[in-house]
C-alpha cells in the first residue's frame, strides 16, 4: 500500500496535490511518501520481531540523506558499496555500528575510511580484499570485524543483470573456499570474525530461493562451529521484490516468517540490506509531456492511418533520470497526474530528449491521449531512480521532493548548468 491516490481523476501524495508541486518546483522531479517510506521500512522491520536482527536499508536503492535520515531515526542501519555511500550515511546520522560494508571493489582508501568510522562489518568478497583488509587494519593498529559474503550458488529467478547468488556471478566466495578463509581469517592478528553474508539477487518474486539460500549458510556455520569457529551475524543481503505490473512478489511478513522457522535454533542476530522494497513504491517521477508526434512511412500523408507506425508522447524526463526502462526493459505503470474526462487512449512510446533509440520511459503503451503541457507520473520509481541517475547530454540531474502530510520539502534541489561543469577546467596551454 502506498500514499499515491487519485481523487477525482488527480494525483495525490498524501495530502498534497502532484500537479501544485510540479508548478511551484518545476519538472522533471522525484517525488517521494513520507507516510509510504515509514510504513514500508515498518511493515518489513517489524516482520522479523520475532528475531533480534538489524534492518541495515541498501543506500544504493535511493541515497538522499533525508531519506536515510528517517530510517535511521527508525532504528535501521544501512548497507553500503562505496565511499561515498559512507559519506551519506554518516552526514545522514546512521549510527556507524549499524552500517555494513559490502561490495566486490573496495579500495585501500575506502578500508582505511571505513574503519575509522568504525562500522559494524565488511562483507569481504575475495582473499585479496582480506589481506588489503588485515594490512589497513595492522596500519591503524585495530581489528576489523569481517563477515565473508558466500556465493550459495542459487537461482534467484530474476533478471540477468541482477542476479548474484549464481557460480557464474562476480560476487562472493564460493562455499568450500570460504571454509579455508575463515580458517586462516581467525589467525590474522588485526581480523576479527564475526559472520556470515550473502545476497542473492534483487526483485525476488519466490521466496525458495531465498531459503535455499539460507539452508546452504545454516550448513555451513554449522560446519564453522564444528571448528570452533563461531558467528554472530547471519546477513541474508537484500529484500524481497516489488509489483511494479502484475508481479507477486512475498508479502514481508510471509518471507519473514519462513526465515524464522529456518532460522530456529539459530542465535546469531539476523542482518538484512532491503532496498526496493522500501523504497520502490514510496516514489514516483514526475514528468511534463513535451511534445506528441507520429511517425509514419514514406509517401503516407499525415490523415494516412495505414502508413502510421508510431506515436510519440516526449518528456523532458529521459534514461539518465530512470534509466531501469532502457538499461533492463523494466517496466514502470505511467499515468496522467490530472485525468481528463472522456479523453480516448492510444498506444504510445513515451520517450525523452536524450540522443538514444534506447532512450524510453516505455513503448507500446496504452495510456489515456496526452497533450503537450500534461503531467505523467512514471510510478514505483523510488527505487533505483535517482540513485541510478546521470548527467548524460549534460542534462542537471533532477530535484527530489518530500511529501509529508499536507506540506512538502525540497530535499536535493535540481542542478544548474553551472553544477553540470564544477570541477572542470581548461588547461592553460589549451589557449595558446
Ligand atoms: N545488498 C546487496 C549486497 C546488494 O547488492 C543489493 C542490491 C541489495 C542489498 C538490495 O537489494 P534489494 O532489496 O533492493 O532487492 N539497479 C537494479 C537493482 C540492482 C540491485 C543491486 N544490488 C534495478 O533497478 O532493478
């Protein structure tokens, strides 16, 4: 459920109509439910009650501090891939005993700045990233605490592009190597073992696969305790999917409940990295129609309906603003933010201004007819949308707006065409 309602024919988020905030704020822009991102972060936290674990929210899913900000005065933590998301997080007031580390890249300086923020865990990937671990961690004379994310070898049944938990996937370790790495982790001097992780995928409908999952990483703690080596955290990486269009996905209380049963007789506390499904819904982007144009075959006049081949409907958002339609085909509801009575429908791709065939926001769409000036909302965008989005065309990235009740804020304003060049400069020789 979430806080996006039509009345009467026009869109709300919460209390405040979409089509106000487009005209004081201007588009395009992302628009964000406070009430819808509480209740997601909520429902999802509070399923697993039953448990002690820690709901550490996937930065990468939607970055903008205020948003990690809320989460983090709900008591979530969050997981992180990079420097930068460190950064955020710290400046958004996550408590750094509630952020962990994950990621097959991690730099010498990003180990250095992760440790003296002093965050709960690195999900290491690979025998190198321990021993680039151990040496930071020997410099700054402390222990870094490590869980090693294991490859299960799953399928999670999702998108090719964003499964991870296959042998054939860049992440994690696979089981039977990791068994000698925390053997030789728990006699590296400035390495301090502390759990297990993995993360199998994102926009999981089924919850097998999870569970398959989670059996292998039973097995195999059981196996570590055989050696005396003992855990404290299990890390089942990211959350369960979202309906974007006619999906199923798990309701969380659900993919909960069959974690607990598993994970009964088990006491290490419970880690999950949820992004989309906190997230996706609580957002949508909102977007002006441009122009509408039909392109037809050569020699067909323009009253010609047989040479029509498409029509066009183009915003002035595009694939560097969300770039899931172009990047996966994914695909996201888009509807008219203020709907005109008895308008006809039509199919139309509704494309942007980017340079690309591949630049779309959806094709072959059947939406009420469109005119220039109109409002769509691309829906389910809070996930993955601005987070995933470039200066690509040199377009400035878009604001983003927080709705809460019956008021609104600002919480990334949009980019100027002075932002688009900061840091560039042109060599003085250049002008010789
Ligand atoms: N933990 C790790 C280690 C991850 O790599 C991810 C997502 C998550 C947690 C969060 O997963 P979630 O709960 O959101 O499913 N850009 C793609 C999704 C990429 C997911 C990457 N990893 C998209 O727009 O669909």
């Amino acid at each position: 459920m979430n806080h996006f309602v039509s009345k009467n024919g026009e869109l709300f988020c919460e209390q405040v109509a979409v089509a106000g905030i487009a005209r004081e704020v201007g588009t395009p822009f992302y628009l964000y439910s406070k009430a819808t991102l509480i209740r997601h972060f909520q429902a999802f936290d509070s399923a697993f009650a039953g448990i002690d674990h820690l709901t550490c929210f996937a930065v990468k899913a939607c970055s903008n501090i205020a948003i990690l900000n809320l989460f983090a005065g709900l008591g979530g933590g969050a997981d992180i891939v990079s420097g930068g998301e460190l950064y955020r997080a710290l400046a958004a007031g996550v408590d750094p005993q509630r952020i962990i580390y994950s990621g097959v890249g991690k730099t010498e300086q990003e180990l250095h700045y992760a440790l003296e923020a002093g965050i709960l865990l690195f999900n290491v990937e690979s025998a190198q990233e321990l021993a680039r671990l151990q040496e930071v961690a020997a410099d700054k004379g402390v222990k870094a605490p490590v869980s090693f994310r294991v490859n299960p070898d799953v399928d999670p049944q999702t998108h090719a592009y964003i499964s991870t938990g296959l042998a054939k996937n860049k992440f994690g370790i696979p089981i039977d190597e990791a068994f000698d790495l925390y053997v030789q982790a728990t006699g590296m001097e400035n390495i301090e073992v502390k759990g297990v992780s993995c993360h199998i995928g994102s926009q999981l409908t089924l919850i097998s696969p999870f569970i398959e999952s989670l059996r292998k990483v039973k097995t195999f703690v059981e196996r570590l305790a055989a050696k005396g080596i003992g855990i404290d955290f299990i890390d089942l990486g990211g959350g369960v999917g979202i309906t974007y269009d006619e999906e199923q996905p798990p309701h969380p209380r659900d993919y909960a409940a069959a974690i607990m049963k598993e994970l009964q007789g088990f006491t290490a506390t419970l880690i999950l990295e949820p992004g989309r499904v906190i997230v996706g819904n609580a957002g949508i982007l909102v977007t002006e129609v441009q122009y509408t144009k039909s392109n037809r075959r050569t020699g067909m006049k323009s009253d010609q309906d047989a040479g029509l081949v498409k029509k066009f409907v183009v915003v002035d958002a595009a694939m560097n603003d969300l770039a899931r339609p172009s990047l996966y085909g994914a695909y996201h509801a888009i509807v008219p933010v203020v709907e005109e009575k008895g308008a006809g429908r039509e199919v139309v791709d509704i494309v942007g201004p980017i340079c690309e065939t591949g630049d779309f926001l959806a094709r072959d769409r059947e939406l009420p007819r469109v005119e220039q000036g109109d409002l769509l909302a691309v829906m389910s965008a809070g996930a993955y949308g601005f987070s995933m989005s470039s200066n690509y065309n040199s377009r400035p990235r878009v604001a983003e707006v927080l709705v809460d009740g019956s008021h609104y804020a600002i919480i990334r304003r949009r980019e100027t065409f002075e932002s688009l060049i900061e840091g560039e400069t042109i060599p003085s020789g250049a002008e010789e």
